[in-house]
C-alpha cells in the first residue's frame, strides 16, 4: 500500500500531518522538498538582474511582437 503525508522537520524528527502510525520494522519511504529560503530568492533575483540588456531593446511594444508572431505563423493556405 502507498500512502502520502506532508510533515516538516521539527529539528529533531519528521511531523507529519496528519499523523502516521507505524509499527517496528515496517518499512517506508521518503521523498523530500527543501523549502525556498530567502537566500535562494535573493539569488534568483541576482541571476535576473544579469540578464537585463542580454537581448536587445528594439523599441517594440508588446502589441507589436504579438502582431509580428500572428502574421509569421498565419495560414497562409
């Protein structure tokens, strides 16, 4: 049998809601998340901020790509 529970680690021992009952020697499974910490965030944030100017400003409004891409990919027939 599978079952699923979400829990978070208290620093001593997995929670988990609802609560489990397990018996000695019964075996299971665990498959985890890490949370998103701020750092990581912050990080992402940084990589971002690299990009900005790696593609060229052509002075496009959005309107203007969205009308470019309808008539590149139009049926043509």
């Amino acid at each position: 049998m599978i079952a699923t529970a979400k829990g978070f680690f208290d620093g001593q021992q997995i929670v988990l809601d609802p609560p489990v009952r397990l018996e000695a020697g019964q075996e299971v499974v665990i498959a985890y998340t890490v949370a998103t910490s701020a750092k990581s965030v912050e990080t992402k944030s940084n990589i971002v901020d690299s990009l900005i100017g790696a593609i060229p400003n052509t002075g496009k409004t959005l309107d203007d790509y969205r009308s470019e891409r309808l008539e590149k990919y139009a049926d043509n027939g």
